[in-house]
C-alpha cells in the first residue's frame, strides 16, 4: 500500500506539521496492517477502524479493507486460530504443538520458515472491499516513492533535526518500503 500525506500547518507553534489529509496511490488486495499503523492513521484522523473493517478516508474516495486476521498464532496446515499456543503443556509441548501433532501428525511442516507447524502473526490482515487502486499515470507512480520518502524525511527532520534525520531517513526507508504486501 502507497499513501501519500498531506501536510499542514501545526496547531501550536513549534510542533511537527500536521498530517491534514492522505492520498491512495496503490491499495493491494490482501494488506497487512500494524497495530502502529492503525492507531496512527486514527489519531491523524484518515483512518476509521471497526471490529471487521479497517477504512481509510482518502482524498480520493474511501478504501475499505474487510480484517481476516488479527495478531496471534495460525496453523500453517489447516489455517486454524491457535490461541495461546506459546504456553507449555508439559515439558516441551506447546498448546501449538499439540494441535499440529494430534491434527496433522509429524509430517514436515508446510512452512519451511516455521517447522514446528504453526506461526506467529503480529499483525493484522485484511482483503480490499471492490477495486484495487493503481497508480493512474507514470508520472504519479514515481511520485508515489518520492512521497514516501519526502513524508519520511519531514518526518525524522522533525525529531532529529537536519543532519541526523537525513541518514535516520536512508535507514528507515529500506523498513518503510518492506512495509506491507500488495
Ligand atoms: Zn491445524
């Protein structure tokens, strides 16, 4: 997912501008959210989020994502919510291993990056209700990582000042760029 944020004035002098509006660049079908990430675009008020939906007000009209998932441990081979599944049964039975082994024997993992069967999600998931959104024209395409990146310097120029927040920026937007999927 590309937002691209609108900057205004600040409220009090002195404070970090103030995100005043976002922009949909790209919206992917499947999108994972940070509960970070939630709460911020909540608090800058372009994001509303229910039990089951999470929806972003952009300037270009409403994108709503239906929430699948939320943080905790999954089966890898049947996808089955496994609640508390870190907490030992015994000496080295989990609540997780314990599912994967009376459900699905010990065969190998269908996850290689998590060969004890099940995994543990930290974030939450959603599917895109309707359309995806692209980016319209080449040009806006381009924009869509210039924004990023500008919105990231303003941002750590903020709470850094200019010379640490300029490699501050180049560190974090190799994280921001692996942000989410689709
Ligand atoms: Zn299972």
């Amino acid at each position: 997912m590309y937002l691209k944020r609108f900057y205004g004035p600040p409220a009090t002098e002195g404070d970090p501008p103030r995100v005043i509006g976002v922009k949909m660049l790209r919206a992917g079908r499947v999108q994972h959210f940070s509960a970070g990430f939630l709460d911020g675009g909540q608090g800058e008020g372009w994001l509303i989020r229910t039990a089951d939906a999470v929806t972003i007000r952009a300037t270009t009209g409403p994108v709503v994502y239906r929430l699948i998932r939320g943080p905790g441990a999954y089966c890898c081979y049947c996808e089955a919510a496994i609640p508390d599944a870190g907490t030992l049964l015994e000496p080295g039975l989990t609540i997780g291993r314990k599912h994967v082994l009376s459900q699905h024997g010990d065969a190998l993992s269908p996850d290689p990056t998590n060969p004890a069967g099940y995994r543990v999600e930290h974030h939450y998931t959603g599917v895109l209700v309707g359309d995806t959104v692209e980016a319209t024209t080449p040009e806006e395409a381009a924009q869509m990582e210039r924004g990023v990146r500008d919105a990231l310097a303003v941002k750590l120029r903020t709470k850094y000042g200019d010379t640490r927040g300029a490699s501050a920026a180049r560190r974090a937007l190799k994280t921001a760029a692996a942000g989410g999927e689709g």
